[in-house]
C-alpha cells in the first residue's frame, strides 16, 4: 500500500482496505479521522483532528486515537514540551510498532516528519534488549532550509 499516492480519490478505496486488514469495523467516524490522516503528508497534533472534524465527541475521538495506536495504523511522536503527535505507519501491525525513521521536528515550520533513514542506525547497549528505538532531530526541514 502506498500511502504517497494517498489522494482525495483515493481515500475511500484505500480505507476501505486498511480498516478491512486491520480487521477493524468500517465506523464512518473511524473513517473520517483516517481520512485527514491521509490528508496530511507529515505528522499532525491532535488539536489540527479536531480542527478539521465537524461535529465529534471528543471521547469518541479518543478512543479512536488509542485503537488506532494500538492496531499499528498510526503512531505517536512525542517531542518534549510539546503536544503529541501522530503520523500514519506504513509498515506496522498490532503486535509492534516498527518504525526505520527519524522523527525532524523543524524549527521555522513546526512541522514534524517522519524521515526515512537507509539504514537505519544500529545501537548496541551491551546487557540491555532494545525494543524501540526513536531518534528525534530537530533543525530546519528541506522547505525552510533555503
Ligand atoms: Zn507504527
Ligand atoms: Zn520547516
Ligand atoms: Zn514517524
């Protein structure tokens, strides 16, 4: 699934895919909070969801945040000081969380994005099982940095 291609056109047929494979039911409201994910290239707080809902219930909201989470569909980036952040996964299903990318949170833009890092750093800390493993940068992202 390429969510690159992710356009007005094609939301509806890739939700319909997503949701179906996550074996998640097809909620119009599930579908809604999808969509603006698909909208947005890079990660989004939860506050630009609200902006663009009409109309929702905010527990509603966040219960489709935290399944959402918890099926692999989006993550969360938490940058200290900051409000959270999600982004949608490419690659992860319900049993872990695996993301190859760098989390940039720009300076000028505010923006935060996922950047995809080949390969991605390996770090050994000898005695210790890493799980997960996050790198954040922050700095001027490709835009701002003219
Ligand atoms: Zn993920
Ligand atoms: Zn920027
Ligand atoms: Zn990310």
């Amino acid at each position: 699934m390429n969510l690159d291609n992710c356009n007005i056109v094609a939301i509806s047929f890739f939700m319909k895919d997503l949701l179906a494979d996550k074996k998640l039911s097809k909620t119009p409201f599930r579908k809604e909070v999808l969509a603006i994910f698909c909208q947005h290239e890079n990660a989004i707080p939860l506050s630009t969801i609200e902006k663009a809902l009409e109309g929702y219930n905010r527990i509603t909201l966040y219960r489709t945040i935290k399944i959402f989470l918890e099926k692999g569909i989006i993550h969360e980036i938490t940058i200290s000081g900051e409000e959270s952040n999600y982004a949608i996964c490419r690659d992860c299903d319900q049993v872990t969380h695996n993301h190859q990318h760098v989390h940039f949170k720009c300076k000028q833009c505010s923006t935060i994005f996922c950047v995809e890092v080949d390969p991605f750093p390996a770090i050994v800390l000898p005695g210790y099982q890493i799980d997960q493993l996050e790198i954040q940068a922050t700095g001027l992202c490709v835009e701002c940095n003219v």
